[in-house]
C-alpha cells in the first residue's frame, strides 16, 4: 500500500544536455556564396587551406590527424508528444509521452511508447515490449542493432533507430597510385516498418558521417545533427558525407563562420522523411565551434556556439570581462524550417555563455536569450547572468544584464511572456522576470532560498516544480551539497514568489537522472502526479561497530511518486523499488530507474535491467519484465553537461 505523507519540494530544474540539429541550407539565390555570416566554401581545396592556416593544432603529413579534443575518433553521445497512428481498440486512452521542451517538436530518446507498446534500446538491443494491459505484459520483439544505438523515434507504424559505429573504407589520395584504407566513425537512421510488432522489418537505412549529437521530429520530419573533427589523411582532408543504403554519396556543401573560432568541427544538418522510402535527404555542413547548442520551434531552428572574441567597443567593453583581450558571447544562428528543409535566414551574437537548450526559446517572433558572462577583469574574477531579446533579423531589442553578481545561472525556463531563472553560488534565488515587453524586460520579484536547482517544470501559469540539490553551510565557511532536493512554488504574486513545499531525499550523493536529463521528470497535471527516478543514498546503523553512532551507507534504486497540489503540496503516494541494496555507485547501476511513464492507471519504471509495472491506485506492483540487457553494455550514455 502506498505510503500517505506529505513531503516538501525545492526547485531545480534545468539539465544540460547539450545538443542541436537541423538539415539542409536552401538559399534564397543559389547563386550566393555568403549567407548573413555563414560563408560557402567553392572547394576541398579550399576548405583545406582554410583548416591549415585557423584551426588550433591541426597536423599534416602521413596518417591521420583530428582537431584538438576529439581523442583521434569521435564517440557516440546521447543526446514531445511524438507523432503517432490512433491507438489500437486494446491500447491505453490515456498515456504519457516523452517530456519535451516545445510541444509538437518532439525529441529523440532511448524510449518511446504509443499506449500499448513500449520501445526501449537495451544495449545493443530494440526491445519491443506489449506492455497494455500490463498483466499481461511481455517482450514481443529483440532485434539486434548494428552498431551503438543510442535513441529513437516513434511515428505510427514507423520507428527510427540512430546508432553509432565505425566504417571502414578505401580512398584516393593526391600523390598515391593505390587506394588508402580509412577508419571513419558514422551515425546509421534505421528506419523500421513495425506493422507486425513482434518482426520490425527494415525498410531503409539513412548513414550520415560523424556520431550522433541530436535529432528532433516535426510531424514526419526528422532533422539530425552529427558532428566529426576534421580528418586528415596524408595533407587531404576527407570531407562529411550522407548516403541512402549504401548508394553513391552526397557531398554536402560546407559553410562556415565569417567569425573567426579558436577551434573547428564538422556539423552536418540533414533532414529526412520517416514514411516517404524514395525521400533523399537534404543536407548541409557546418564549420562550427566544439561547444554549440540547438533549439527547435516548430519553426525554427536555433544554432548557439561559444566564441571569444574582440568585438565589443564602447561603453558595453568596460563592462566585459577580459580574456587577453578577448570577449565571451555566443554566436546564434536562425534556421527557418518545414517540409524537411531548413533556409538560413539571420545571425545574431550576445555576450556571455549558453547553459544548455532551455537558455533559448522562441516566443511570438522573438528570441529570448539567457547567459551567463564568467572571465577576469585587471580587478579580478567577474561574474553574472544576462537575458537578451533578439527579433527575426537577429537584433538585440531587449537587455536585461548584470543579474546575481558572482554567481552563474543553473537552471532556466521561459514560459510564456515570462523567465524563471535559478542562480547560485552559497543561496539559490529563484527570479521572476518579466518579458512581457521584449524591449524592455525585467526583474518582478525573487525567492532566496538554500540549495540550487537544476530543472524547472511548469505545473501551471502560476506554480512551477523544481529539482536539484540541498545544500548547507559547513564548518569551514562552504557550502556542503546535501541530497535530492524537490520543490513546488507560487509565483502567482510575481512580485513575491512562495516556497509552497518542499522535500529532501537521501544522503549527499542521492541522484536522480532528472538531474541530467528533462526527459526522465514524468509530471501529469490532470493526474496530480510526479515521478522522480531516484538512486538514494541511505544511512544504516552499523551494529559490528564499537562505537556508539557508528553508521554506514547503502544505495537504494527506484522511483518516488507524489501527488502535487498548490492546495496541499507534495505528499507521498509511494515508492517502486528496483533494488533495495544495491552498489554504492548511483550513476551506472543497472538497477538505477532512467525514465518512466503511464498507461491508463499503471506506472512503468524502466532501468536497464527491466521495466516494472505499478498499480497507481495501490502501489501493489503488477509485473515485471527484464530486458535483454548484458552486463558490460552500456545503456545510452547520459547527456553531456
């Protein structure tokens, strides 16, 4: 039976994830080779001379040789209400889907359900699970995936697979008589038909050059994004490609910068159709720097990158923290995108540093812009948090700078004509600023409390639910991070915004993916639920031990679930154990909860090791199904912070 109690909640929200996508670059005039700041190489040749006299630490000569950071090949990283068919007359009426930033824009992850089955990456495995009713519930499918599959997309009866692996390939090159082998790392979209559940047939396969950074999915559109350091072999370059089931490749064109970057990667942007076969995809490349981040509207798509630079002059200088002479801001493009293509259309620069895709949003025709500005100054160390508005031509028409002095933003989310932003340093003040007028923005009201926040979530136009860390003072003057941190908050009076409730789980070291990732935060209003995955730390008496007090740790796996009212706050309707004792490492076990979701009255929590399925109304557990997971196969890496 679940446990009724109430318990309290402290905001905190935002994850990093970093990430972006996009696809092909259709000028308004073929004919031109500038577009705003993005400028068309003419040539290979080009692009190599350009490579060998900007990029910081390139080498030529025999063999291959990759830009700085990449490790010599590059690795597989992580990186919503989805599209789908009218469920089938057995399927759940009501169910959850993948928790995303701007609904219709849906975002790929390692699971997916339509009400009735589950998809779910399993190491090396698609597992299709027939999860409603969940009595009954099984493993339907197991289908091995060629390469690392690390997320996916779910459109009817159409399910793309994105995995990473490595290619092995012959080439020429100038000055040699006999082809040269090359080793290439490649990013395959399989595309699925799985009509028949239990045998998903593979219609068409989609390789594009470079590993997986990030997709997105309007209507049946994907947009995907790949990125690869520059490979030399000998003193040529070897440029991006997309191919269609092995067939002859498509050289995108590559464009880059007009501003100059300290460091040079491969971004290629392409777009295809999940149910058109003989759909080719469009794309284009991207000569960006190694810290970019995307965001998507159902209109458009948003390129930041970190540059450092000399371009600010004036009054605005002073105020700039000074590396050496240069000056952080970010640099972001705007994409117009539809119908699978994407055309460039402006280019925009703030000073400071992006967080992660929640420091961006779209709202009417605007871009809403949060940073935080860090560097040093001939006084000293220097910094605080700005908020920009940029119209569709790119330009700042609101500012809002200089927000908590000496401390950086950790969480942020625009909804509607407002921002709540959560800085942190010892305390975390949680703002309230109002963009209501784009060209005049400002600050309503803020909350101190301790602790900071790392994701916030809506619960409604006037509360907004909160996860992260506590924290306290410790004996040395610092500050201490404590355990998992939820909190529920009334920013109905803007002016004065309320801590309703709030609640702290576990010992220091408590986890929760949720921290990392927006995705694994299940919130349903209309159900007054929240699930949180949760890897707790907890403290047990050690009774061997001769001294009084003495105590030890142990991790506890699972999930907590709560109702959350404003009226009454966050009480505990339960938890859903997956492991009562488990390793002492939170963060890789494969009994740590990653996602969950509902169908109708039953709570899914999904490990890697198996998929349990929970009476909402009892908390009695009704099934459990274990996945094809192998030990020493990693589940889908976490996103990159």
């Amino acid at each position: 039976m679940w446990n009724r109690k109430a318990v309290l909640v402290v905001v905190l929200g935002c994850l990093v994830i970093a990430a972006i996508i996009g696809t092909a670059l259709a000028s308004e005039d073929a004919g031109n080779e500038t577009l705003g700041d993005l400028q068309k190489f003419s040539s290979k040749e080009e692009i190599e001379a350009f490579l060998k006299e900007h990029a910081q630490g390139v080498e030529h000569g025999n063999g291959y040789s990759w830009l700085p950071g990449s490790g010599g090949q590059e690795t597989a990283m992580d990186a919503p209400a989805p599209t789908s068919a009218p469920p089938a007359p057995t399927a759940a009426r009501d169910y959850s889907t993948t928790n995303v930033q701007v609904e219709g824009v849906d975002e790929a992850d390692f699971l997916k359900n339509d009400g009735k089955y589950i998809y779910v990456i399993s190491g090396e495995t698609l597992a299709i699970l027939e999860a409603f009713p969940a009595e009954e519930g099984k493993i339907v499918s197991e289908t091995r995936i060629d390469g690392i599959p690390t997320a996916l997309f779910l459109a009817g009866d159409r399910l793309v697979v994105f995995a990473s692996g490595t290619e092995e390939s012959m080439t020429t090159v100038k000055g040699s008589i006999t082809p040269v082998p090359i080793q290439r790392t490649v990013t395959h979209a399989y595309i699925y038909d799985i009509a028949d559940r239990s045998e998903p047939d593979l219609v068409r396969t989609q390789t594009f050059t470079g590993s997986y950074y990030d997709a997105r999915m309007i209507g049946d559109d994907v947009y995907v994004l790949t990125r690869e350091a520059p490979v030399w072999i000998r003193d040529e370059i070897v440029l991006p490609e997309v191919r269609t089931d092995g067939g002859e490749p498509i050289l995108p064109d590559v464009y880059r910068p007009g501003t100059p970057l300290q460091n040079y990667v491969f971004y290629t942007a392409s777009a295809f159709s999940v149910k058109n076969d003989r759909d080719t995809p469009d794309a284009e490349t991207f000569l960006l720097g190694y810290d970019t981040t995307l965001f998507a509207s159902q209109k458009n798509l948003y390129i930041g990158y970190r540059y450092m630079g000399t371009a600010y002059s004036g009054p605005v200088a002073a105020t700039m923290p000074d590396y050496a002479g240069s000056r952080e801001e970010t640099i972001v493009h705007r994409f117009a995108i539809g119908d699978g293509r994407i055309d460039y259309r402006a280019m925009g620069r703030v000073p400071g540093h992006l967080l992660n895709q929640f420091s961006l949003d779209e709202y009417g025709e605007n871009l809403r812009v949060a940073t935080t500005v860090e560097g040093w100054t001939r006084e000293g160390s220097v910094q605080y948090n700005n908020v920009y508005v940029l119209d569709p031509a790119m330009e700042t028409i609101g500012t809002l700078e200089h927000i908590a002095p000496d401390e950086r933003i950790y969480a942020a989310r625009f909804i509607g004509d407002r921002l709540y932003l959560v800085t942190f340093k010892r305390i975390d003040p949680l703002f309230v600023i109002d963009l209501s007028d784009p060209k005049h923005p400002g600050i309503l009201g803020k909350l101190k409390i301790p602790g900071y926040s790392d994701y916030l979530h809506p619960y409604d136009a006037d509360h907004i639910i909160g996860i992260g860390k506590e924290t306290s003072e410790n004996d040395w003057g610092g500050v201490s991070v404590e355990g998992l941190k939820i909190a529920l908050f009334d920013v109905s009076n803007v002016n004065n915004p309320i801590l309703i409730d709030s609640i702290v789980i576990g010992e220091p070291g408590t986890d929760s993916e949720a921290l990392r990732d927006h995705k694994a935060f299940l919130f349903a209003k209309e159900k007054n639920l929240l699930v949180i995955p949760v890897s707790e730390i907890k403290r047990v008496e050690n009774p061997e031990s001769k001294y009084p007090g003495s105590y030890g740790t142990t991790t506890w796996q699972g999930a907590y679930v709560y109702s959350v009212t404003p009226e009454e706050g966050l009480t505990l309707k339960g938890t859903v154990a997956h492991a009562e004792k488990g390793s002492p490492y939170t963060w890789d076990s494969p009994e740590a909860v990653r996602r969950s979701l509902f169908m109708e009255d039953t709570l899914y929590t999904v490990s890697a090791r198996s998929v349990v399925m929970t009476d909402l109304a009892d908390g009695s557990r009704v099934n459990e199904v274990f996945l094809p997971y192998r030990w020493g196969v990693s589940p889908p890496p976490y996103p990159v912070r």
